[in-house]
C-alpha cells in the first residue's frame, strides 16, 4: 500500500513510540513528547475579489519547545491536515534536536490553493493568518518560514502584519525572507550543500573519496541542484537527474555517462524546476523515462524531489553497487523499505539530518535579524558546515558503536536531547 494512505501523525506517533521504548523513556515523558504542546485552529474569513467572502481553516502546532522557540514553515494546500501538521512540527523538533540548534518544532497550514487566488487574496490570508494567531507566534515563542506553495513574498506580507501588531520592528519572527529584506544569504544553497556536507563525511568514514564516486539524482530543483553542484566541484560525478516536466506532466531521468553538468542543466530549467527537452537533447543528453534515475548503475542515490519515492516495489530495481542512500527530500523513502535497505547492508543518510541545512541556515537567519547585522555568505556557509559535520559526526559515531541503523541513531539523539530538555525544565 503507498505510504500516503497513512496516517503521517500515526506514523510520526508509531516512530516515537519505538524509540521512546528503545531508550525506556518514563511514561510521562512520552506522555508529553508523543503528542502537540499547543495547538491553535482557527478560520481566516477573506474578502475575495469578486466580492464575496470565503472562509479558510488553517492551524498552528507547537510540538515542543523545551529546546527553544518553535519553528516551522506554513504550508498553503488544499489538502492540509491538522494531522499532517501535528506530524510535521513532531519532525521539526526532531530535526533541530539532531542538528543541535536551540530551537522546538513548530508546523502551520491553510486550507488553499494559492493556484485558484489571485495575489491580493494570497496576501489577505497571509495578514489574517498572523492577526488570528498572534498570541502564539512571535521571534522568541514560535518562528514560521516557508514551506509547501509559499514564498518569499508570503513571509514579507506575514513580516509586514506582524510588525503592524506589535508596534516595532521584528525581523526576526520570520525566516525565507528574501536577501536584503531580512534574508539570510546563503540560504539558496543551505540545503542542498548540506546533504553534501553529510555525505562528504559518510564517504571519509567508509574510506571512499567522493572522486571514485557516481550519484544518480531524483529532482533539480533548489535542494537537488546544489547538492549536485557541491558533490560534483568534490570530484563526484552525478550520472543522473530525474525531473518533473511542467510542459506534458510526465518526468523523465535526463543522463549523461561521462555526468552531468549541473551548471548547464541549471541554466536551461524553468521556475517549475522542469529541464527543457530539446535544449538537453542538443547538449547530448540522453532522456529516459522518470523513474530510470533509481535504476542507475552507480554508488549513491540521492531522492531530493518528494516523499514516498523508494518503496518495497520499486526497491528490486536499484542496483547491486549501490553503497549510499542520502534522503535529500522529505521522507522519501517510506518506513516499510527501510528493513529492505538495512537488510541490503545500503547505508542510509536520513531526511532530517541529511536536509536540515535548510532550517539550520534559517536558524541563522533568525540569529541575523535579532542582532540586525548580517554576516558574509561564506561565514555562513562556514558555520553552516560546521554544524552539519558536528551532527553527522553524533549520528555516526552512535550508530557505528551500537551497530543500529543511520536513521534509528538519529531518532535516539534527537529524542534524547529533547527529552533531557523536558526533565531539566521539571516538566516531567
Ligand atoms: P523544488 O520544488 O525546488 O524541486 C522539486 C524537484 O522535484 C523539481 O525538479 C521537480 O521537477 C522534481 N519532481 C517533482 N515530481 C517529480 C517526479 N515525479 N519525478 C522526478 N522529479 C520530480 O523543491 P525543493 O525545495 O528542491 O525540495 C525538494 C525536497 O526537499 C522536498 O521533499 C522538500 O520538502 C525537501 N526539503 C527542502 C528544503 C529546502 O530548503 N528547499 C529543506 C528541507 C527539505
């Protein structure tokens, strides 16, 4: 059964659950964390264009914030869930406890479709989203940033009616704004270059230089671009790209054997992150159907497009030499697999430390607009690194000395720390 038909908050639950028994956490603790803190479900009523006035639902869950304010991005979709945020902000505090950054895990959403609203509509709910959630949202309770269909843009209409409210500058409430209007630079590359920086370190534990090493890429868009540019300026070389095409709503894996370039490839996609056909052709790229990247031939997969991609189906079809799976994306790789791949003896890097560059950086972003002073890119990116390198080094070391798997190391980190958070805090 694919693994969208779950339940994520169940799931999210069943995930706790494993490792709260693993590590024989008190009754109350997992009382506390295997559940929202707070959440806030209101309606946002907007007056569209055409007169009439529509009412949207829309949430905001604090998982927990024992670390640090919470943090997390509001997504627009039609399909929000208030399970699905439940699930994501419990995510979110598991990916800042592994990266180590003071910050809880918070999740937001509206029932919408930015698609069908024009940019007025986008920006009322934007401000009414921030007017009806202000008690619970602010630079040091609970941080939102972008996520699934929204932007840039979104973020400086929620700034901008927060800061109404309050009466006073506030930068630092908000993350993904853009560069010079509180953003953070070298957010664009955070993600990506992070996946890389975590595998860089996997290659030097196994002894392997990135040179003597081929990937093969689902997606190239903003996380799997820069990770393809970083890994191939290491010496690796990216076989593979496989990517969604906007035109005819087919994907397609795009190959090269000698490898790709990702600079020429990033130069002929479009704003869906699509790759144009004809110009790929004529710089002799060879187009094969969209799920040929996960057949490839080579030493590292690297899933950066969506979730639910490598299942017990289609798991038979990755090859043998396969050494490395490093979940750019958002769960992309669904639980029922993972006893497949450790059974393979396939090393995994897992989501949410493999992509938490992104809200790492964003972390930064926050700790720039507090102190109004901005620093360089490659100060950020310096630091960037260095958090990374620190995370994977924890996540490692456990999992080599107690033999378990990259993933569950992971989950016994993050959870111990927040845990050992709650207890200093006497909350349990
Ligand atoms: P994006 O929208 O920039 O790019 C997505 C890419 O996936 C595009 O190239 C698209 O063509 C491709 N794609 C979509 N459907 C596909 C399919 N069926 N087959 C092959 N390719 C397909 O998204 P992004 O920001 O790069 O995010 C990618 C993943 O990483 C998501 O799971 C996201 O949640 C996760 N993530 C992103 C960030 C970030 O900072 N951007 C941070 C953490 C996690």
């Amino acid at each position: 059964m694919p693994k969208d038909s779950y339940n994520p908050y169940e799931n999210a639950q069943a995930q706790f659950d494993g490792v709260a028994e693993k590590l024989k956490l008190p009754l109350g603790t997992r009382d506390l964390l295997r559940q929202p803190q707070r959440e806030l479900h209101f309606t946002i009523p907007v007056k569209m264009d055409d007169g009439s006035t529509q009412v949207f639902k829309a949430f905001r869950v604090l998982h927990n914030d024992a670390r640090g304010p919470g943090k997390g991005g509001i997504r627009f979709h039609p399909h929000e869930t208030a399970d699905t945020v439940r699930a994501l902000a419990m995510w979110m505090t598991w990916k800042c406890a592994v990266a180590d950054i003071p910050l809880g895990g918070g999740k937001g959403g509206v029932i919408c479709d930015p698609r069908t609203l024009s940019q007025a509509e986008q920006e009322r709910i934007c401000r009414g989203y921030v007017r009806r959630s202000f008690d619970v949202v602010g630079p040091l309770e609970d941080v939102p940033a972008p996520d699934v269909m929204t932007t840039n843009q979104h973020m400086i209409w929620m700034l901008d009616e927060y800061e109404t409210i309050a009466r006073e500058k506030s930068p630092g409430f908000i993350t993904g704004k853009p560069v010079g209007a509180g953003g953070s630079l070298g957010r664009t590359e955070a993600t990506g270059y992070g996946v890389v920086y975590v595998l860089r370190g996997l290659l030097g534990k196994m002894d392997i230089h990135p040179k003597k090493t081929t990937a093969s890429i689902q997606g190239f868009g903003n996380v799997a671009e820069y990770a393809a540019k970083l890994y191939t300026a290491l010496g690796g070389r990216v076989i593979a790209v496989s990517c969604w095409d906007a035109g005819d709503g087919t994907s397609y894996t795009y190959k090269k054997a000698g490898g790709i370039d990702a600079e020429e490839l990033s130069g002929i996609k479009d704003k869906f992150s699509s790759i144009d056909k004809e110009k790929a052709e004529k710089l002799g790229y060879e187009r094969l159907p969209g799920d040929d990247w996960l057949k490839q031939d080579v030493d590292i997969l690297i899933p950066a497009a969506l979730e639910n991609q490598i299942t017990p189906a289609n798991f038979p079809l990755i090859s043998r030499n396969v050494k490395i799976i490093a979940e750019a994306a958002n769960g992309p790789v669904t639980p029922d697999c993972d006893p497949l791949i450790k059974e393979r003896g396939i090393v995994m890097l897992p989501d949410f430390l493999a992509n938490a560059g992104g809200v790492v950086c964003s972390y930064f972003e926050q700790v720039q607009c507090n102190m109004n002073y901005f620093w360089e890119k490659a100060e950020v990116l310096e630091k960037l690194e260095s958090k990374m390198v620190n995370a994977f080094e924890s996540v490692y070391v456990l999992a080599r000395n107690e033999d378990l798997y990259m993933r569950d190391a992971a989950y016994i980190i993050a959870i111990n720390r927040v845990s050992d958070a709650v207890k200093l805090r006497g909350w349990v």
